[in-house]
C-alpha cells in the first residue's frame, strides 16, 4: 500500500531513524542529568545551570524528537501495513510506554527548575534504566519480528 514510491519511503525511514536516535539520546541524558542535579544546592550556581540544560534538552532536541518520531513511525507503519502485525502492536506498545516516561521526565523537568524536586538520586538511577530497556525491546520487535 505505498502512497509514494520506494525512495521517498526510504527517505522518510531515515529522517524517522534520526529522530528516534536523537529522542533516545535525550531520553539517556536527561536522567543523568537530573542524578548530578539532586546533589546540587538550591540555588546553587551549578543548580541554576542544571535547569538551563535539561529545559533545553527537553525542549529544542526531545519534544521536536519525539513528534518527529510519532508522525514518521505512524506514516511508515501505515505505508507498510504494520498495523495488523503482532510485532507492531508489541512494539507500539513499548513506545508508548517510552513516550510515558518522557511525560514523567518533563514533569521532572518542571518540579527541578520549581526547586521542588522529591526523588532521590536513587529513583533517577532506575529511571535512566527504563529507556534502554525499551529501546532493547522496540529494536527487536523492528528488526527481528519474532511473531
């Protein structure tokens, strides 16, 4: 069911590809900087700093990102009639999960730069854990399609 032809699909997978990659990155990132953030003094100059970065982590490289995945992924799936494939429904699965935690960590984004953030450097260890996990299972499901 291809709407264009073969060249601009493979055009559109590849700007996909790059968007997730770069929403990965941040989604690796971000959690890390909010582990060195929780040591940081209220008010510090280093805690000052730290809400400068991950407000423009979060806003020019991961929300752009992740918009640019979903409407790429979605057009791709739709193209490739994915969506009647197990895989696919496993994998969408996961993504919206990773699109969850991308909610808690703009959330986390806002309780930081309010200088009432509640968790502990601990919680954020485990957090920085979850998008790997995820984009372990999504890139399986993509390349393998085990069912």
């Amino acid at each position: 069911m291809m709407v264009l032809g073969d060249g601009a699909y493979l055009w559109v997978k590849a700007v996909h590809v790059v968007a997730v990659i770069s929403w990965m990155a941040g989604m690796l990132y971000l959690p890390r900087l909010f582990i060195y953030h929780c040591d940081a003094p209220v008010g510090s100059q280093q805690s000052e700093t730290f809400k400068v970065m991950e407000r423009r982590l979060l806003r020019i490289i991961m929300n752009p990102a992740m918009i640019v995945s979903w409407v790429l992924g979605v057009w791709l799936a739709w193209q490739a009639d994915f969506f009647s494939s197990p895989w696919f429904h496993v994998k969408l699965f996961a993504a919206l999960v990773l699109s969850w935690a991308h909610g808690n960590f703009s959330a986390a984004v806002r309780a930081f730069a309010e200088d009432r953030n509640e968790k502990s450097t601990r919680y954020w260890r485990l957090m920085n854990e979850v998008p790997t996990v995820l984009m372990i299972f999504i890139v399986v499901m993509v390349i393998v399609k085990p069912f």
